[in-house]
C-alpha cells in the first residue's frame, strides 16, 4: 500500500485531499480498483476532506471510523 510521511508538513485539509485524492487514483490505476467507499477519522480537517471529497467523486461511500469514536467516548468517560 502507499505510504506517506508528512511529518514535517504542516497538516491541513487540502494537503490530505491530495494525498487521498491521489492514494485513490494509484489505487485505481496499480490494481484496476474502483473506489467505492472509504473510512476516516472525525476530525475537523478530516470532515472537510469528506465534503471535498464527495464534491469531487459524488458516488464514494464516506464512513467514520468507530474506534476513532469509541476512543473519544471511552476518554471523555474515564476523563482522560
């Protein structure tokens, strides 16, 4: 799979759009795959992503990942 590391960039909305939006094509092209769906965390830039994304490919399939959820459920509970 295709890896990125983007830990000296600045983390924004756009510069993941991109790296998605070229993740899918690779995937598309390396495998002869169709995108159908993808999962994601909940997170502001993340729900930007989703909105782009869906502009950009209106059939995708856009869930949140629930262990992103429950993890956030579980620390606001034990207050964390």
């Amino acid at each position: 799979m295709h890896t990125h590391d983007v830990s000296a960039d600045a983390k924004s909305s756009e510069m993941l759009l991109k790296l998605v939006t070229e993740d899918i094509q690779w995937s598309q092209e390396m495998f002869l795959l169709f995108i159908i769906a993808i999962c994601t965390d909940n997170s502001g830039d993340a729900w930007k992503v989703q909105r782009l994304l869906l502009m950009l490919m209106p059939w995708l399939i856009i869930i949140v990942c629930w262990v992103h959820q429950i993890n956030l459920i579980v620390g606001d509970l034990l207050g964390f």
